[in-house]
C-alpha cells in the first residue's frame, strides 16, 4: 500500500465491508455478521446434500483410490482404522481420535506384521476385510525406532472409501459450480 515499505498493514471488518460495498453496493455487514457470528444448529456441511448428491462409504475403493494405490503401493485406510501406510509398512498419517491413534499408533512408526504375517498392504487390506466377521483384534506388530512392540486394534466395520452419490429427483446444482468455465 505504501511504496517501498514493509509495515504490515491490517484491516478492521469495517475496512471489508467499505470494500465490497465499493465493488457492489449491499449490506455486507449483515450478511458477513450472520454467517461469521452464527452458532446455530444448521451449519453448511450440508452444502453436498443440497447440491443433489449425499457422501456414502463402501468398502470399494474409488477410481482416484485404486489409481493412488498402485503408484503409492501402500494402504490408505484413513476411514476405517484411521492410517495410511506405506509400501515399506511406515505409518505416514493417523486420523486424532480414530481406531489407530486410540491404540497408540503414531506417523514414523513401521508395521512389521498384521495378525502373524509379514506386513504388505494386500495383508492389511484383508486382516481389516477379515476383522468385520471375527470378535478378535487386529494385531500388529510394531516398531519404534530399536522397540518392537505388540498393538492390538478392536475394528470390526471392514474397509471404507468415500463417495459421491447423485440424489434422486433433486436436482444437480454441484454440476454447475464444477463445471469449466467457457
């Protein structure tokens, strides 16, 4: 704003609002107050929803999955157990509060094995697919740097990927927004 100087220069709301009402005349303090202030029950994570599509979860992967699977060559299961792993069995990411993170698995960590058998993701894939009609854990066998340790998940709800579903006889409102510009 001011040539040559490095000041961080701050703005107020009120600063907003005299800009947007400059670019379109409106009662921008309103409207930005009513949704920066609210706390209500209705938020707009159903947004999807009232686009004409709903999320589901199945336990076949996407196409993008299947796609990301074979280049990365580990398992991402961050919707049912809660990590993704790579091909060499190093925990890469664990979901706060999710079935991994509750039995104290953590990012770093490596998988040597899943329920006695040297850890592929093939392997984990099917322990998690087998755990769904079984009482018993998931068992793994981990390492923390020169600690090798045993960890048991209690997860029973199989594989799950996200997806997007057209809902019937609403109309597709999500197709106009994606849409290339022409």
């Amino acid at each position: 704003m001011d040539n040559g100087s490095y000041v961080t220069r701050t703005y107020t709301f009120d600063d907003v609002v005299a800009a947007l009402n400059i670019v379109q005349p409106y009662d921008w303090a309103s409207f930005l107050r009513e949704r920066l202030d609210y706390t209500g029950t209705q938020l707009p994570e159903h947004g999807i929803e009232r686009s004409g599509w709903k999320l589901v979860f199945d336990d076949q992967p996407s196409e993008f999955d299947k796609s990301a699977a074979s280049f990365w060559k580990g398992a991402n299961l961050r919707y049912s157990l809660g990590l993704s792993v790579d091909k060499k069995g190093v925990v890469s990411y664990v979901k706060w509060d999710g079935p991994a993170f509750e039995a104290g698995l953590a990012p770093g960590l490596k998988l040597l094995a899943v329920n006695g058998t040297a850890y592929t993701a093939e392997i984990l894939n099917d322990a998690v697919t087998q755990a769904k009609s079984s009482r018993e854990p998931i068992e793994f066998l981990v390492q923390n740097d020169e600690s090798v340790s045993t960890v048991k998940i209690d997860y029973h709800g199989g594989l799950r990927y996200p997806h997007l579903v057209k809902e019937e006889g609403v109309p597709d409102r999500l197709a106009g927004i994606v849409a290339a510009r022409k």
